[in-house]
C-alpha cells in the first residue's frame, strides 16, 4: 500500500471526524479506508486513533503524528499546485502599481514584453507614489522602493536602490561643497515629500546612524522634480540612483558624503498571502525579476520620463545652472 495513500486516508479521518465522512470525501468505502489507517497503524507499531461505535479520536502520539502528516500533505499539493500553474499559460487582467518614476522608467517596458509573450492577458498599470491597500483596492502585485508597512503581506526583494546625495557643479560652485552630512544645516536642500522623513535625512557616518534636519526653498513630490531642480542648481537633492546613474556618469550632478552613505533601500514586489498565486502575477514577477536583478548598474538604463523604452532613450541633457539676478 502506498505510504502517502495511508497518510491521505488517516489525515482525512481526523478532519471529517469519522471514517464514514472520510469515505465520501475520498470517494472510497469505509471498509477501506479503515484498511488503509490500519495498515498505517501497522507499520508505525503504534495505535493513532481511538475507536468506539460512535466516534474517533486521536492518540497522544496520533495527535503529533497527525500535525507532521498535515504539514506533508499541505506541501505536497504546494509543490503539485505550482507545477501544474507554471504549465497554465497567464490569462486575464493583471492590476499592478507602482512609483511613478521607477514605473515609468522599468515597469512598463517589463508590462509591454509581458503582453507580447501572453496574448490572453491585458495590464492596468496604476503609477502612485502612495502605499495602496492591494486588497481594498483590486490589486493582483505592488512594486514598492520600501518594505510594505502590513506584515500580511508578502514582499520579495529585488535588488537595493541607494539614496545619493547631490548637487550640480553651478551650486557648489556657488556655494561651497558640503564636506560632511552635518553641513547640509548650512545648505539649500531640494526636498522629496515622498520620503517618509521627507526633512529629516538619514545617514551612516563612521558605521554609526547620523539624522540631520534639512530645509530649502523647494519641496516637490517626485524624484524627477527633485533632480531637475538640483540639475538647475537649487540644491543639494537626496534621490535614488537609478533616477541620476547617467547624470552622475556626465558629471551633471556630483555625489556628495559617498563615505558617509545615506540610508539604503530596494525594490520589492508585494502581493497578498495566497497559498498558489496566480499565473498572470508569478510569470510577471518573473519578467521583472530578470529584467533588474543582473542589471550591474541603473546606467545602462538612464532616466526616461516618457512611455520610450528606457534603452532606447539618450541620457537626458543637463540643463543649464539658474542664473539668479539681485535686485
């Protein structure tokens, strides 16, 4: 007799609470299934259940032995479950966001590969730098820059994004250039309201946690806003480096307390618990997972704010430095 066919017969005993109820479940007699738990029974040497005329229940050992057989059998159909969706192609409507400017810059080209491979599939894409609710709201998959704040969902990272701090050669020629994040009390920042500290900015100096206060003229509530303000000589700015890899290569933007880094963060994919998920979200997951992972630097993917694949976009010009006039 099979092994996992006795397992299957004893754990749909205790769930159904009589051998009779377990027989209709398993579509098989009662005589059996109470052959198959009692050649169980036999080649453990131990009893599992205790049987009268009326009722069933379980042994101390059969009450162990049934959470171990319970975990087995929930894997087994997991592992059945995900080798029967990897076969079944994606089909219907995926809903996903993202932030706006690392949707514009990788998520669409990853959504337009993604409706080339699986014709039976459309997309609506929601570029929003808030944190939605997946659930309240009808989404299959978030891809989130921060680890998702509701521990009932599941995040999987993708690959880490720095925070760089910066300022354009004009500004700190004018200026002076900050030596230490401490400096930056006695700077014009640029600040991103997105963050969740947007005046509060975080770093590690010597190994150590550093906060430093920032204030500026300007405060938008968007990373390509922040880098064209600095790129116009406005501030110092904090952004993720894949908006600003191509302008630090020109040297449009200078990189500032490299040794004192800010704080890091990284991509992540968020979807609610679901024991199976979905084909149309595994196989996206996916696209987007090799799309970024083995990438070794955002620079080959420069900033790109409109719908133009990312790789057939120039790096964007550096604009010329504000001139500002007294009087």
């Amino acid at each position: 007799m099979d092994n996992l066919q006795t397992m299957r017969a004893f754990a749909a005993v205790v769930e159904a609470g009589s051998f009779t109820a377990a027989a209709e479940q398993l579509r098989l007699t009662k005589g059996v299934v109470s052959k198959q738990v009692s050649q169980l029974e036999g080649r453990l040497g131990v009893r599992l259940l205790n049987r009268t005329t009326r009722s069933v229940s379980l042994t101390e050992f059969g009450q162990a032995y049934y959470e171990r057989v319970a975990r087995i059998l929930t894997d087994i159909e997991d592992l059945e479950s995900a080798a029967q969706e990897r076969q079944t192609e994606p089909r219907g409507r995926l809903r996903l966001t993202a932030p706006q400017v690392f949707g514009d810059m990788f998520v669409a080209p990853v959504v337009r590969r993604y409706l080339e491979l699986y014709p039976e599939t459309t997309v609506e894409l929601i570029l929003a730098d808030r944190f939605v609710s997946l659930v309240e709201e009808g989404f299959d998959l978030a891809v989130r820059i921060a680890e998702p704040p509701d521990s009932s969902l599941i995040a999987r990272k993708i690959r880490p994004v720095r925070h760089v701090t910066c300022a354009s050669p004009a500004y700190l020629g004018r200026r002076g250039t900050p030596h230490h994040p401490r400096d930056l009390r006695d700077h014009d920042c640029v600040i991103d309201l997105n963050g969740r500290t947007p005046r509060t900015w975080r770093y590690r100096a010597n190994g150590e946690p550093l906060t430093v206060n920032v204030n500026g003229r300007a405060a938008v509530n968007s990373a390509a806003s922040a880098r064209g303000m600095a790129l116009e000589g406005l501030g110092v700015a904090l952004i993720p480096d894949f908006v600003i890899a191509a302008d630090l290569a020109a040297g449009t933007l200078v990189e500032l307390f490299a040794e004192n880094h800010a704080y890091d963060s990284a991509v992540y994919t968020i979807y609610p618990h679901a024991r199976h998920l979905a084909p149309k979200v595994r196989r996206f997951i996916d696209l987007l997972n090799e799309r970024l992972k083995d990438s070794p630097d955002w620079i080959a993917r420069p900033f790109c704010p409109s719908p133009v694949a990312p790789e057939l976009q120039p790096p964007a010009p550096a604009a010329a430095p504000l001139q500002v006039k007294a009087g």
